[in-house]
C-alpha cells in the first residue's frame, strides 16, 4: 500500500500539470457502475459514479494537497468548493495522458476507471487494479469525520509531543510498538515499509510492547521514523508490488530498505524472520531487534 512518502510524490508531479484546470468531461467504468447497482462502493463513496461523474464537470482544480496517504484536490465552481479526497488503497495509481493508450502498462489500462476530460487536450485517469482506493467528493473535510482523527502530520512541530501522549495511553500501551507507528491516529503516513525500516534502525522488535520503551527510545524512534519519510520522498517513494508514481514513473527506495523484504539481515547476516501484527507481514532481525 503506498504511505506518506508514495503519495507526496503523486501531488508532487501532479501539481503542476493540473493545477488550474477545468474538467470539462468524465466518465466511470461499467464496473464502478455495476458495484453501486448491487449495493456496493467500489472506489467511488457515498455517491453513485454517475452523479460524481455529473457533479465534476465544469469544476476546476484550485489545487491539491497531501493528508497522511490521502490526496485533496480542491475544487471550485460558480463560487461553490469542494473536495475530491482519494486514497490511493492498494493499486490506485493517476495518469495525465492524451488518450488511454498512453498508459505504459496493460494492467493499469484495463483497471482504468475514472477519466477526467480537462481543458488541456488531456485526461487525469485513475487505475485501480484491486479497487481497494476511495474517490470520495465532500463540501468540507469535516463531512467525512475519520479525516478529522488523523494525527498531526510527522513533519510538523507538534508531532512528536502528540505521539508520545499517544503512547502513554493505556489502550496503546498494550499494543506492539509497530501497530502503533502504523496507526494513523498515532504518526499519520508510516505504513508496513517504513515502520519496519525506522525500528530496524534503532533495533527494537516490531512486537515490543510501547510499555516496555522508554519516554527516549519513543522520542529517538519517532525521530527515525520521520527520517525514513524524508528520505524515500527525496528518492521517489518505493515502488512496490503495484505502486506507480505519475504515467507509471517508479521510485527508487526499494533499493534503499534494508530490512522490508529482506531474508537476511544486512548487519549480521541473520535470516530475518516474520511475525502477524496487525494483520501485516512484520520483517525483523531476530539477533538486532530486542
């Protein structure tokens, strides 16, 4: 699943394509379509694709920003604003091309499911092989609650203080250290890649309960955490499994993590291990990490 540093590429390279300009048509696919008429919500939320599709002509995108692993792009028409918030879910990925077939691979063509006409001549496509993403146009944040429980951004002042107030929760305290880092009410942004990364660096195992670290090891640990996070957003993100940046483009930090993914210990030569938590797949040295 792309985190903070995967999803701050994608606004990062869509900003200046996009920014400014007017949707002039959209379309969804059958299968959008389809999912609403059997009572379900593939991608598109709380509303039918054919009303979404209704609602966005004639908008022009003010701008887009980054929440956590969620994508705002702010709205406006004829004085009104709204927000089109997408979570890229597993697969989701964007594309800015002239037509479908520009689409590099044949997977993302397929899974292409809402196209966005816009005033340039072009279409911002969204592909969503396993459609575990969410389209979902709001008025204000405060429309969807869950956006507004997410934690303070890592980046800013006041979200190291609010991580370890976190912790000292007692329905936190109990936890593994690696599902609170990967809880977005704690630190928003750290999924399975980086929480494995940051507590490899500082060797603690990711089933350690919070209770047992120290008020230090938190702080040193939330620090390393958001070290990892500048460091794959200057590197293009991690393009794992399904994950693409714009037009199918490819980050380069999978060549950089040294323990996600890994069989041994790049340290000690170690096997590495794998433990459940929070129902991911947690890699771990078990001679580094205590």
């Amino acid at each position: 699943m792309p985190e903070l540093p995967e999803v701050e590429g994608v606004v990062k390279s869509l900003q200046p394509i996009i920014t400014g300009r007017k949707i002039v048509a959209v379309t969804t696919s059958d299968i959008l379509k389809k999912s609403h008429d059997d009572g379900k919500e593939a991608i598109v939320k709380a509303m039918h694709p054919n009303l979404l599709a209704e609602l966005l002509v004639g908008m022009t995108i003010a701008r887009i920003e980054r929440r956590s692993k969620y994508i705002y792009f702010y709205l406006h028409t004829e004085g009104e604003q709204y927000i089109l918030v997408n979570h890229l879910g597993m697969s989701g990925a964007w594309f800015h091309v002239a037509a479908l077939e520009q689409i590099p691979e044949a997977k993302f063509r397929k899974h292409a499911h809402v196209f966005l006409q816009l005033d340039d001549h072009h279409f911002l496509i969204y592909s969503d092989i396993r459609r575990f993403g969410e389209l979902r146009l709001l008025k204000k944040i405060a429309d969807y609650p869950p956006l507004l429980q997410l934690a303070p951004e890592p980046f800013e002042e006041e979200a190291k203080a609010f991580f370890l107030g976190v912790c000292q929760q007692p329905k936190y305290a109990k936890k593994a250290i690696k599902e609170v880092i990967m809880d977005s009410h704690a630190i928003c942004g750290a999924g399975n890649i980086y929480a494995t990364e940051a507590l490899f660096a500082m060797k603690i195992h990711p089933g350690r309960k919070v209770s047992n670290l120290t008020e230090e090891q938190l702080a040193q640990l939330f620090d390393k955490i958001v070290d990892v996070l500048d460091e794959s957003i200057a590197f293009g993100g991690s393009s794992i499994s399904d994950y693409r940046n714009i037009n199918g483009e490819s980050g380069s930090m999978q060549n950089r993590l040294k323990m996600y993914g890994m069989k041994k210990c790049p340290m000690c030569h170690t096997n590495s291990q794998q433990i459940l938590i929070a129902n991911r797949n947690s890699y771990f040295c078990p001679n580094c990490q205590k």
